[in-house]
C-alpha cells in the first residue's frame, strides 16, 4: 500500500524533525517542502529580485531547474545541478522563502514536483498546503502546533546549533510575521485540511510527539512500524 501522510502547521512545531524520525522508523521517504520554497527564495534573491514582485518573481521561474535527490542520509535539493545544502537555511532564507511562496506562479511551478513524489513512493511530507491542496487524499493528515514561545525556542536552539547567532525576541518576532503571511495569503494558506488531526506537542519530547504520530498512522491505515514500504 502506498502510505501518504501529510504534516502541516507553523515554524518551529517540529514538523521536520517529528517527520524525519516517523519516516526512518516506518522505513518511507521523508519529503521537506519548505527546501523547495526556500531554494527558489535563494535563486530570487541572488538575481537581487524582490521577493514580494510577483511578475519579477515569476519571470524568473523558467530560469529554475529543480531536482530533489536522497543522499547522505537525507533529502538534498538542487537548484540548476548545484546542491544549495545549508544555504537555504538561513534566517534570511526563511523570509524569502516565506514572500515568495504567497505567489501562485511559484505554488504552481511547485506542484507537480511535490505530487510526483508521493504518487510513486510512500512519503510523510511536510508544509503548509499539503493536506489541503497537494496531497488532499493522504490516509493520515496532521495539523501540527505548539505555543508561539515553545516554538521560538526550539527554533533558537537550531539555529545556535549551526552556528547562527541569534535573540528569543528576534526569532519570536521573524516568527510571528512569517506566520501571519503564510496563514494569511490567499491561495493555499497554512490552515488545517477538514479532515486533519490537530496535535499540539507543546511541552512535548521529540520521542512522545513520534510515539503520537505513529499511533495516529496505526490507527487510520493499520500500518505500523517496519510494516510500510
Ligand atoms: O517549512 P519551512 O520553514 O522550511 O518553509 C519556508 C517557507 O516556505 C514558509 O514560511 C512558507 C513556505 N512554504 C509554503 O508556502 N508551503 C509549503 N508546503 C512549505 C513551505
């Protein structure tokens, strides 16, 4: 059976590191969306292109090849046969990433990428619009959350692990204003699909939010650890 579980919801829930360990433990294919976005966000603001002009934005689309390839243990996107690795994951990125990704030209390049993926190999995938527009019949759709000081924190603690020197207050508040945008646009918002579980770990280990999810997989598909392929 294919397995398509899709995970949606704010930064800094913990949407990729609960994704990451869910897929190496039912032994399925970990895809991170949020790299798509931010390579294209790399690409914009290389060309010094603002993020926020749709048409300059867009203009630059057909410029875009995008590959996602599994190595070293993990996804690795490449953007005209470069692998952008951790230069995609910046507190700049993530601005660029966040403007640039309220533009339907750049949802639409997107899509097929995305979809692809899932309908050839069982995935867990990771967004913002997974469960409402790009994988609408995934088996098991979670909405995940946590307090906006819960999530800042963990976000400080990954960026002070790569080396990124950085405030509460100033991630709480780049926080907040990408949130807002990526909640509030227009076209495929980051709300919860009708039929999503709402799970808020916060407070929660890494351990008891994967021990969660795959309950919830267990429960919707009959699938469990080892089982998936
Ligand atoms: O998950 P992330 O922080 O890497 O995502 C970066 C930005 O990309 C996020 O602020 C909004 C956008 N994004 C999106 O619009 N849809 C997705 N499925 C994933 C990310």
């Amino acid at each position: 059976m294919l397995l398509n579980i899709a995970i949606d919801g704010p930064g800094g829930a913990g949407k990729s590191t609960i994704a990451r360990a869910v897929a190496k433990q039912l032994g399925i294919v970990y895809v991170d969306t949020g790299a798509l976005y931010r390579t294209i966000g790399l690409y914009v603001r290389r060309h010094d292109t603002d993020p926020a002009d749709m048409d300059a934005v867009a203009a630059l689309l057909p410029g875009i090849s995008l590959e996602i390839k599994y190595e070293d243990g993990g996804q690795q996107v490449y953007l005209n046969g470069e692998r952008v690795g951790d230069a995609i994951r910046t507190p700049e990125m993530s601005h660029y990433a966040s403007a640039v990704s309220v533009h339907p030209p750049v949802r639409n390049f997107l899509l097929d990428t995305q979809r692809d993926i899932a309908r050839k190999t069982s995935v867990i995938m990771d967004g913002r619009d997974i469960g409402t527009v790009i994988l609408p019949d995934a088996q098991v759709k979670i909405f995940l959350t946590a307090s906006p000081e819960c999530r800042a924190e963990r976000r400080c603690l990954e960026l002070r692990e790569k080396g990124i020197d950085t405030t509460f207050e100033a991630v709480l508040a780049e926080m907040n204003e990408r949130d807002a945008r990526d909640s509030g646009r227009a076209v495929a918002p980051a709300v919860a699909a009708n039929d999503a579980v709402h799970f808020d770990n916060t407070g929660m280990t890494l351990e008891q939010s994967v021990d969660y999810v795959l309950a919830l997989v267990k429960e919707k598909t009959g699938v469990s650890v080892g089982e998936a392929k």
